[in-house]
C-alpha cells in the first residue's frame, strides 16, 4: 500500500439520497458516513438495493434522474459538493473524479475508436492537447498489460474484448490522473481468467497514480483483493465499516457474518450408484450454427446418471450454453446423438413426442425474460400441469398449491400476483415451480443464480438440493462460478472453446494433478485471503507470464 | 362451474381493482387526454343516437338549397336543401362507423401475419414480408384510387381495399415489436413445452405487444378516417345519399367563395375528431412507455 494516507480527500457525512417511485419519495440511502484518504482504496459491499452504486456518484455530486439528495454533506478536496453549482461539479467530473461502470461494452459510444474517447475528457476540460492525451494513452495502454498498445486504441469498442475494453475504460478514467475513481462492479460481468487480470491492473494503476478509489462489488473475495477497508451496507443504511483484515477475520454484525458464511454450503452427498444406466448419454456431438463454418461444439461426449449434478464449467464463448441448446433439441447437431433412458432423441425439439420434452425441463438465467411478465404465477406454474398432465378444476389447484409450498412461498398470497410484483430470487423460484409441475426427471439449469445476489443464490441452491432428494432429479448445471460447482457438483465437466478438456468426479477434477486448464481457472476464482491476488500474480509471472484466453 | 366459491370471489375482486385503477388513471390523466376523450364519447353518441339526435332524416330535402342557419335549420342546408346538422350527426354514424370497420380489420390481417412472420421466420416471413413491401412500394391513396376504380365505390369494397393499404402497415409495426418478444426465453420455455403456433401468438406473444398495437391502433383509426374523407371528397369513397363528412365538404365548397362557413362545418367534424384520438393515443403512448422500464 502507499505511504501517503494522511491526507484526507473525501468526507460523507450523514448522506441520505431519495428517489421518486409510485407518486411518493422513498429514502434509499439514510445518513451514510465515510471518509477517504489519498492513495486509499474503500469497499463497498452489500446486496442489489443495498444503495452501494447510489452512494459511490452521490460522492460526485450526482444522482440518477429521479433522485435527489436530501440530506448530509459531502466534501471534496474542501468543496462541499452537495451545494456546489453545475459548474463547479463540471469541472470536477472527469478531471479530479471519474467513473467506472459495470459494463464497459454499454458504457463505449460505439461509433468513436477508444483511443478519441479516451482524449475527448483531456481536451474538454483544457489539460492537453491531442498529441498529448494520444501519447498518454499509449503510454496508460502499456502500463495496464493491453496487447499492443501503440496501436490497440485505434480499434472500435466492438473489435477489443470484454476484459481489454474493461482496462481501456480504467486507463480512460486515469486520463486526467483523478484523485478519485469510483469502480462500480467494474468485474462483474467477466470470467474469472479475464477477472484477476482487470483486478491486477486496476491495483496497480491505483497504486502508481496515489489515486484514491471507492469499489463497489457484491463480491466479497474480490474486495478483499482491493480495498483497504471496507463498508457493509443494508438498505442504505450502514451495517459497519473497519479495515479489511479485521473485517474478514473477525465481523461484527450479524449480517455480515451471514455474508460471509454463504460461500460454506455444500451439498448433501449423492449415493449416486455408479453401475446404473446413464439417464442421458451425450455421443459425440458436433454442432455449428447456421449460416457459419466454424464448430461451437467439437466431439462432446459425456453422461449424466439419474440422481446426479454434473456442472458444465468454462468462460464465455467456450460452448457450455449451446451445449443447453443441442440437449434440448433447438440447435440440432451436426453429427453425434442424445440418448435419453437409452433411447435416441430426436433432433429438433418440434420432432420430439410431448412425454421426450416434458422429461426434459430448464430453467434459465435471466429469470426477468424466462417468465411472461403479462401472466399471473397460477398461469405461469399451472399450464405445465394442464399441458402435460391433463390436470384441470380442483385437481389443478391443489398441486399448484403445493409446488408453491415445495418452493416455499405461499400460495395464497403469491400465485394471483404478476411476476413484477416479485423480487429477482421469487422469480427464480417460480422458474423452478414451472419446471417440476413438468414432473421431469433431468433438469438443465443454466447460470441460474448468476443473477442473483449470493444470500439469494445461496437458498436456490439449496432449494435445487432439497428438491433433488425428494424427486431423485438429475441436473446439469452450466456456471462459470467454480464456487457455485464446488456446492453443489458430484462431477464436472470443464469446456474450452468447445471441446471439454476435462471431466470426472469433482474430488477428482479439482484435487491435483490438475488438467493445465483447470487449474488455471481454479487458481484464478478469488479467495478471501486479502493476499491472495499479489500470491497468484507473483507465482504466475515467476512461471513465465501472465496467461489467459485473453492475450 | 364447479369453482369454489373463494376462488370466484377473488376473480370479482380482480375485475373490479381493474375498473378501480382504470378510474383512478382517468382522473389522473391530463387535461389533454380528457378533452380528447369527451370529444370521442360525444361523436359516439352523435354516432349511436343519431335518428334520434338529428332534426330531420339523412337525405330527406327540407327546404331551399343554401339557406344560411336560422331557427328551424340550424347549420343551414346544402346544394340540394338538406338540413347540414342532420347530415353532420348521420356523418358522424357513416364516416366513423366505417373507418372503425376498416381499422379493425386492418389490425386483424396486418396483426395476425406479423406476429405469425415473427414467430415462424425463414421463408414464411420472407414471402409475407417481401409481399408487403411490394404493397408498400405503391403510393396508398394513388393505390386506393386505382382499385377503387376497377372494383368499384361500394362500402364494402371501400372497406377491402382501404382495410388492405393499412394493414401492410400495421403488419410492419407487429412484426418489428414481436421479433423484440419472439427472441425472449419465455417465448424459447413455451416452444420447448411443446405448445403450438397459435398458443404461442396469443398467449405469449400478444400480451407483450399489445401496449404499442393499441396506441397504432389510434393513430391508423386516423389515417383511416382521412383516407375515407379525403377519397369522399374526390367522389371515390362514401356515396350519395349516404352523409359523410369528406363528400359533404365537397357538395358546399362552392360556398367558400363567396365566403360562407358552411363547407368548413364538415372539415372542423373531421379535425376535432383526429385531434381528440390524438390527444387520447399520446397520453396512451406515454403511459405505456413508462410501464416498459418494469420489464
């Protein structure tokens, strides 16, 4: 860490921020404390609607349209910025406080080359010139590890990766040297090999330029890496704040204990008998999309028994959606089949018989788009009932009501509601009810709790476990979450660019000797040990390099 | 039938916070979307009660021709002696009925095909889409005109050929927004499910668009309306006796020259009505969008 963290640079105090929903004003952060020094990195930490990325632009002076400030102040440098004009808080924005968003494809204009949006802040507020910022640029381009990096800034928002435009985006908010940046989940949406990378860097940079940084993540592995100390919220309201080691050795409050213990659940053990017949035998499949030359999928060959959680793991882009989409008939193969119970599947889902589809059921990640906004949780569950089972009147009800208390919400006060009227993990839920009203034996779950915060995944998965005893399912389960795998796998398959690399029972697969690339995404996921990252980093220069997809 | 009674109570419930909160949204609307309103409700009586409302029957000639208002005629009479306020409110019946008619069924035909290219894609929506260009490459009122005047000038046939024009139309917008919803996964569960064309168009999709295809819906009841006008008023659409605003402008536009106000009668019947739909669809529009940020 740096040595300079005297200076204070931020101050908040008592900050409350409203926002305008349903004709009223609702408080969403209520009298928040904090201070930042120089050089000096603060977490933040909570669960969606915790307020964390409302507060970290309440520190530039800002809120979201529909919000205002009203309450507390906030000084900057020794400018209060909560009664600051627009023109002072102009002139701040982007020079002496930048911003990181979540998703850098989003936040890039699309239409510019990096490397002008990387100097339009330098020229705009006066501090050089062309040249100059294109020069600089080059320079930051090196510094963070970009490949190429006299000529990378030329390239389009859409021609870089996802983990590079995420570093371009870092290097552009140090453009002006900031003393403040504020990272919103600024890694969230990558793979964890593209994840320590991006870490790496945003540490290094900050600590090279003694900037100071807010970093808001639900991740608490990943804050741990970062910050110097960290802030738990809840409802806008403060659940405690202390220094990084002794927040993680040694929590004070209730709910952060209940954080931290998330990452403990493990299944309960599978007596999966390993003579038994595979329920579904995939054999050497190959599949393209249409229209295109290049395999998606190559020689896929893998079984899953009845009874038992076979994790579909790998980064993006290395094939484990489509792999969904080939089992469940809607990208027919173009070599290799499904069989199912020993018998061959079709290929296309419209050629399969409604008993073949209704065995097999899935549930989705974006639980948002996977049920009809426009039809109520009794429409949503029940028509399964109605289209597989021929169940209708009081026959219909009484099983509706009971999947309902299977997923533990009550019937009576949730199955005339309409899906906006639930919160992301109810959802969920509902996707799960749909699925068994099905009465399926293998399920596909894909990504299903990525969406989710992790007190909210955590009681999904253990929902998904309970529901496992009690109706002897199989599932697959595609993640790029090894921690997701390691709770609830009994074997794993690992997938790179189309082709599973490795597979095998989980104690197996992730106990040495590893498969080269299993152990890369292993030794990549985050440990809460705040050393771990300098550990890694230091053991994988010592080794001859940083390694990833991504270079 | 054999619902229980708690289940048939809840279903009452439902409609009637349905009625409620339609209500408290009127009352909440702006002055602009009243207005547009009464307007409406005021030509649908005009509409429904006309034999009732009017003074004296539809084509029944009262009196000299152009007689400037007085008492027993209120508006005045027309070229041929026919009182203008009976006219305007028997208008109101013909030139509003028939465009409803013909907005409908555009919004059938162009409805039904567009969400059916959208879900089926590949060569359906090739040859569907491709048809509708070839419709659409053709100017709409030179293309009425034309096969108007091979057809002929019945009401029906008006109805066809106008109904037809716009439904290309209505095909482009329910296309484009069901291609938005074809692609969700709820859309990718129900086809997996194993559930047919028809379950997927209705159930699934209908719902989700069903917020801009009614806010069309207003704007096309417009374009109708002045199709039907403008054609009366070239003497290819509504004709005589029947009323209608459109021809009605032309059997008294000879009176503008001498600087009567008569033939605006008509024109005004036409403006008021196109302004009040389109306060009614803006507020709609405005509704409806803000309620997408919940999707």
């Amino acid at each position: 860490m740096n040595s300079d963290h005297n200076e204070l640079l931020l101050e908040v105090k008592g900050l409350s921020v409203e926002g305008f929903s349903e004709d009223k004003w609702h408080q969403i952060v209520n009298g928040v404390d904090f201070c930042l020094n120089r050089g000096e990195i603060l977490g933040l930490i909570g669960e969606s609607g915790a307020g964390k990325s409302t507060i970290g632009i309440a520190a530039m002076g800002f809120a979201k349209p529909g919000c205002r400030i009203n309450g507390g102040s906030i000084q900057f440098d020794g400018l209060e910025l909560t009664t600051a004009t627009a023109e002072e808080k102009r002139r701040l924005r982007g020079a002496r406080i930048a911003y990181v968003a979540q998703s850098a494809a989003a936040s890039f204009n699309p239409a510019h080359k990096l490397i002008d949006q990387f100097s339009e802040t330098v020229i705009q507020h006066g501090l050089g010139s062309r040249d100059q910022a294109y020069a600089d640029a080059k320079e930051l381009y090196s510094k963070i590890r970009m490949p190429n990096p006299d000529t990378i800034g030329f390239r389009y928002p859409h021609q870089v990766s996802g983990g590079q435009l995420q570093r371009a985006m870092t290097a552009m908010a140090l453009a002006c040297r900031p003393d403040l940046i504020i990272f919103d989940e600024p890694t969230t949406a990558l793979d964890v090999t593209t994840q320590i990378e991006v870490l790496s860097t945003i540490k290094d940079i900050v600590e090279q330029f003694n900037t100071a940084a807010i970093y808001i993540t639900h991740d608490l592995a990943v804050v741990a890496q970062m910050a110097d100390k960290i802030k738990v919220l809840r409802y806008g309201e403060s659940v405690e704040e202390s220094e990084t080691r002794s927040m993680l050795s040694d929590p004070q409050k209730d709910y952060t204990k209940s954080l931290w213990a998330v990452r403990s659940f493990r299944k309960t053990e599978q007596n999966v008998d390993a003579s038994s017949l595979p329920l579904l035998k995939v054999q050497n499949v190959t599949a393209i999309y249409p229209g295109t030359s290049k395999e998606v999928l190559t020689d896929i060959e893998f079984e899953i028994r009845p009874n038992e959680t076979v994790a579909v793991v790998g980064e993006s882009g290395s094939g484990k959606s489509t792999l969904a989409r080939v089992i469940t008939g809607l990208l027919p193969p173009r070599q290799g089949q499904i069989l199912f119970e020993d018998q061959s599947l079709p290929s296309d889902y419209r050629s399969r018989s409604p008993g073949q589809l209704q065995k097999i059921q899935m549930i989705y990640q974006m639980a948002d788009t996977a049920i009809n906004p426009h039809h109520k949780i009794r429409d949503i569950v029940g028509r399964p009932l109605t289209f597989y089972l021929g169940l209708e009147g009081q026959a219909k009800q009484k099983r509706l009501r009971k999947l309902m208390e299977m997923i533990e919400m009550d019937p009576d006060q949730y199955l005339d509601r309409l899906p906006g009227e639930l919160s992301g993990g109810q959802k969920q839920r509902i996707c799960i009810a749909r699925a068994l009203a099905a009465d399926p034996s293998f399920i596909i779950c894909d990504e299903v709790t990525s969406a989710l915060d992790q007190l909210v995944a955590e009681g999904i998965l253990r929902l998904l476990d309970r529901l496992q005893q009690e109706f002897n399912l199989a599932y697959m389960f595609i993640t790029h979450d090894l921690a997701t795998v390691n709770a609830i796998a009994d074997r794993v398959v690992v997938m790179l660019q189309g082709k599973i690399v490795d597979q095998g029972p989980k104690n197996e697969v992730f106990q040495p000797p590893y498969h080269e690339y299993t152990e890369l995404l292993l030794s990549s996921v985050p440990e809460m040990d705040p050393d771990w990252m300098d550990r890694v980093i230091a053991e994988r220069l010592a080794k001859g390099g940083l390694k990833s997809a991504d270079n | 039938m054999n619902q229980s009674p708690d289940i048939q109570s809840m279903t009452n419930s439902a409609v009637s916070t349905r009625t409620s909160r339609i209500l408290k949204e009127l009352a909440k609307a702006p002055f602009s979307a009243k207005l547009g309103l009464l307007i409406i409700v005021v030509y649908v009586f005009a509409a429904v009660f006309a034999p009732w409302l009017a003074p004296y029957g539809e084509s029944e000639i009262v009196g000299k021709k152009y007689v400037l208002a007085n008492d027993t005629f209120l508006l005045g009479t027309d070229n041929l002696g026919r009182d203008m306020l009976s006219r305007i409110i028997y208008g109101a019946r013909n030139t509003v009925g028939i465009a409803l008619i013909t907005t409908i069924y555009a919004f059938l035909l162009g409805g039904i095909t567009g969400i059916f290219a959208a879900v089926i894609g590949g060569w359906t929506d090739q040859l569907l889409s491709r048809t509708v260009d070839i419709l659409m490459a053709i100017p709409a009122l030179i293309f009425a005109m034309l096969l108007l005047s091979i057809f002929g000038t019945s009401v029906p046939s008006l109805i066809l050929i106008i109904g037809l024009l716009d439904a290309t139309r209505v095909f482009r917008l329910c296309r484009a927004v069901s291609l938005n919803v074809v692609v969700m996964d709820f859309v990718e569960a129900a086809k997996l499910r194993g559930e047919k064309l028809v379950w997927i168009t209705i159930r699934e999709v209908l719902p989700s668009i069903s917020a801009p295809l009614a806010a069309e819906f207003g704007i096309r009841f417009c374009f109708v309306f002045l199709t039907i006008s403008a054609l009366s008023f070239l003497g290819l659409g509504i004709q005589p006796p029947t009323a209608d605003w459109g021809s009605m402008v032309r059997d008294t536009a000879d009176l503008i020259t001498f600087e009567d106000y008569t033939p605006l009668i008509p024109a005004a019947a036409i403006a008021i009505l196109t302004i009040g739909v389109n306060f009614v669809v803006d507020w709609f529009l405005q509704k409806t969008s803000g309620l997408k940020d919940e999707f």
